[in-house]
C-alpha cells in the first residue's frame, strides 16, 4: 500500500522565533530558510507580518528567496493583519496566508471577551477576505484542544465554507495526551463536514513533553500536515521537534503509513544551524542529534553494537547527516581533495573565493592541530560564514594576566583603518571585551557567555558565543571559533558586536 505523504510544516521563524532568547537576526532568518528549503520542508511560516516592521520586512524576503517551500504568515482574524500578511508572502512561488482565532471558552470570554456568534462571524469573514486575496489559506482554531467539541465543529466548518484549505488542530498549551488528540482528530474526520476536502494538521506545544507523541498519535488518526519547530525550540516548553516526528515517521514507516519529503541527511545540518543563531547548545541526549545518541557506555551495550549495531541502535548517524568524527585529512592534503571533501559533506554551494579562503584556514588549523576531522570543518565553515558579515574584524591581541586581574591590548581593522585599544579587566576575557567597547566607542551590555571544545582532545578548537545587546535593545548572539580560546571569545563579541551595529 502507498504511503501518505505527511506535509511538514516547520514554524521554527514564527512560534520558534517569538519565544525569549530564540530572537533571530534578518541574515539569520535568511540562512535558516533557505536550509529549512534545502532539508526539504512544505511549507516555511516565515514569521507574523503584521506584529513588527521587522518581521514584516524578513517575512517578504524569505518568500522572495524559497522556491521549493510554501511560505506563510501568520494572521490575527482581522483585515489589516491579512493585508500585511498577505504584501508580505505575495511574492513567493506557493504563498500562503495563515489566520488563527481562538475557539475555547476560557480564550473566548477573557482573552477575546467575544461571543461564540462572533467568534464565528469573525472566522467567516477573515477566512473569507484571506481566500480573496489567495488560495492557500490555513485556519488556526487556537486553543482547539480544550474547545468544546460541537462548538469547534461548527467554527472549522464555517473555516472550511469560507475557503480555508487548512485547518490546524493545536494544542496550544501542551494539555492534552496522544490519546485525546488521536481521538480528537478522529472526531473532526468523522463529524465535521468538509474535512475530507482539506488538509488537517497537528501544533502541539511541549508543556507536559507530549508534544511530539501527540503530533504522532494524529498522524495515526490521519492529519496529512504536522506543524514542527527545529530543535522544538518555542513559548514556554516549546513545539513538537522536526527531526523528532520525522525520524519518527521514517523509522517506523509502514506503523504509520505515512513519509515526509525530508532530506534527513539534512537534519543535523540543520539542527546545527539553529542551536548556533540561538546559541543554545543541543543538550546531548536530545534525541535524534545529540552528541550521546550514538554513543554507547556499557559494556553490554557496546558488546552487542559491535556484534550487531541493530541491537542498540534503530538509527543511524549517516541518516540524519551526522558528521563522523574522523581524521579526513592532513596537511598534505590539496585543495582538490580538500574541495572534494566538503562537498562529500553535503556543501555543495561555496564559491571557489570560499573554498580558497577555508583552505588557508585548515592549512593553518593542520598547523596547530595534529588531525583536521569534519566537525573542525564545519567549526571553520560557520567561523567563514561570520566573516563576511563583520564591519569591524580582530586583525590582534596580547592578553597580560595574573590571578584576578589582566590587560589587554585589541586591535581591530575598521575598513583600512587598524584601531589598538588597552584595558585593564577582571580576565583575560572581560578586559578584551572592554577593550573592543573601547574601540567601538560603545557600552554593550554583556548577558551571557560561554564556551565549549569542538570534538577531543587538548588541541581541540573552542567555540565561543556571547549574548549581547545595545542600550536595553534585544539582545544577539555571537559565535567565533578559534584553537585558542581567548580568540574564539573576542570573535564571538565582535560577531556579536557587528549585529548589533548592523
Ligand atoms: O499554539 C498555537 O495555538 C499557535 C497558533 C497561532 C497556531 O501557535
Ligand atoms: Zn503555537
């Protein structure tokens, strides 16, 4: 029997977006599109046109860019959220218009403070202006998990009158279980009228961690759209995770009779690129990419991996795109096999300027180090990706320190120009950051920083991120890499520091 197609609907620049600490730049937002392009997703909601400038302008650029993905924007129920909405997604190959409104007693009388006959006068006459506009429109029955169910008939019947041709069950506060969902959606395929004309899809919150159970159990009770975030970052305990319900799908295939159109060898990238614009490290038994979901401790467990790996393991790294750890080449390597590599590893775009340039990087980096592996790579690939965005970049520096005390002397080019700074800090960190204040003639405003190796041993790289802001401003994040780990944080703050100034 054939298997139903499973369209994946990643939120990750909305519902992701909008939860605090997950703020992304506009060349971020870029970036992750064309990735979530890449990684083969359905539909890309780009962001809520109408709640900021802002994100009106990203929503536009991405739907401008994709070629290969539906882009929406979300919508409250009202007419110039729709017009924003729709001048925002106009421009795509396949745009859509995404309206919510929610349909549970408690939303509608203290949120919306509206009558059920106005919920549903709302929902005809938004759904209907959206479906004038375009013919992809998606109803949100916000809250739908805890709506009364004839109530909700009603309201996605009326979506479905109107023109939607989506209607998206969410379980917006992470309350209910895979049971009450699968039987939720088997309800609305059985006594709603239309239901078989249009796509049902599943958005579920992570409060309770049901999430992405949830989203399967509708899967299995027949949703054809399942909403996801990478990572399953989002409000609160955040959204079902991508590479959680795909792997799902595609390890137990014929349970669900179901498949996606993900390019899986594309989640760990992506996962990757998210955890790095939002400088949230993946925790390392996060399932599917984490840095322990390969690895195995007991003896046991190593014992019957080596005899079998099926014994332990139902996934394999090379399926999600995992790089493996190994030594790829050395300092005899040429630039042949060096541009070979990369592209073995799944980069296939870098221009021949960029290759050049990354080539002198792992020249200088077998340098230092005694084995280049793949993760060093892609350490030298984001560092890259950073560089050609910096206004201002660390051209040196000498760090003089003692227990509890230390200066530093930072230069940084601006343009032509080299400007030197000294200053006196409590580290060899919090000096050279004061002294790139210094430089810059600006006061920013330091939230958090850290550090971390980049696979083993003491030559491993370091990976630097800070999170900075300007004068009470949203913050930004910024990530440098470096073998020296000093460096690799004064490239994070200046990362940091080119955002902000952007
Ligand atoms: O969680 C939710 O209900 C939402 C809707 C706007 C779809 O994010
Ligand atoms: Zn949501």
């Amino acid at each position: 029997m054939a298997l139903r197609r499973i369209k994946i609907f990643d939120t990750t620049l909305r519902d992701g977006e909008q939860s605090p600490g997950c703020s992304m730049h506009i060349n971020e937002k870029i970036e992750l599109a064309l990735q979530l392009e890449k990684l083969g997703v359905d539909i890309i909601e780009a962001g809520f046109a109408a709640s900021s400038p802002g994100d009106f302008d990203s929503v536009k650029v991405v739907a401008g860019l994709v070629k290969n993905s539906a882009v929406a924007s979300l919508s409250r129920a009202l007419v110039a959220d729709i017009d924003k909405a729709y001048d925002a997604v106009k421009g795509a190959v396949s745009p859509r218009i995404h309206v919510f409104l929610a349909t549970s007693p408690l939303h509608m009388q203290y949120k919306l403070k509206m009558s059920g006959e106005e919920v549903l006068r709302r929902i005809e006459e938004s759904v209907k202006y959206a479906k004038s506009k375009l013919s992809d429109v998606e109803f949100s029955a916000e809250d739908a998990s805890r709506s009364d169910r004839d109530f909700l008939k009603i309201a996605l019947e009326t979506a479905i009158k109107s023109g939607a041709t989506v209607i998206n069950i969410p379980d917006t506060v992470g309350y209910c279980t895979p049971g009450e969902m699968y039987d939720l959606i088997r309800f609305i395929r059985e006594n709603v009228e239309g239901a078989d004309r249009v796509d049902l899809s599943a958005h579920n919150h992570n409060d309770l961690g049901l999430a992405v159970a949830n989203t399967l159990a509708m899967v299995e009770a027949g949703i054809s759209q399942a909403e996801c975030t990478v990572n399953g970052i989002g409000e609160r305990a955040g959204n079902a995770s991508l590479e959680e319900i795909v792997m799902g799908i595609n390890t137990r295939p014929y349970l669900y009779n179901a498949e996606t159109r993900i390019n899986t060898k594309e989640i760990y990238k992506t996962c990757k690129l998210v955890s790095n614009i939002i400088g949230v490290n993946l925790h390392p038994t996060k399932p599917i990419v984490g840095a322990n979901v390969f690895a195995h401790e007991s003896g046991i467990h190593q014992h019957g991996v080596l005899a079998k790996k099926e014994t332990y393991e139902i996934l394999s790294p090379e399926a999600v795109g995992i790089p493996q750890n190994k030594i790829v080449l050395g300092k005899h390597s040429g630039k042949h096999a060096f541009s070979e590599h990369l592209t073995a590893m799944g980069y296939h775009d870098i221009g021949a300027e960029k290759i050049q340039e990354l080539f002198d990087e792992f020249k200088r980096l077998c340098d230092i180090k005694k084995s280049v592996s793949n993760k060093d790579i892609e350490a030298l690939l984001s560092n890259k990706k950073l560089e050609s965005n910096l206004k201002y970049v660390l051209d040196n520096f000498v760090i003089n320190c003692k227990k509890g005390n230390a200066y530093a002397a930072v230069s940084i080019k601006c343009g032509e120009e080299v400007r030197t700074a000294i200053q006196d800090g409590d580290g060899p960190i919090d000096s050279s950051f004061l002294a790139v204040d210094k430089i810059v003639g600006k006061s920013f405003v330091l939230y958090d920083y850290g550090v971390q190796s980049v696979g083993e041993g003491r030559d491993a790289l370091g990976e630097s991120y800070v999170r900075l802001a300007l004068d009470g401003g949203e913050s930004v994040i910024g990530r440098g890499v470096s073998t020296d780990v000093i460096e690799s944080g004064i490239l994070a703050y200046i990362d940091a520091v080119n955002k902000l100034l952007a």
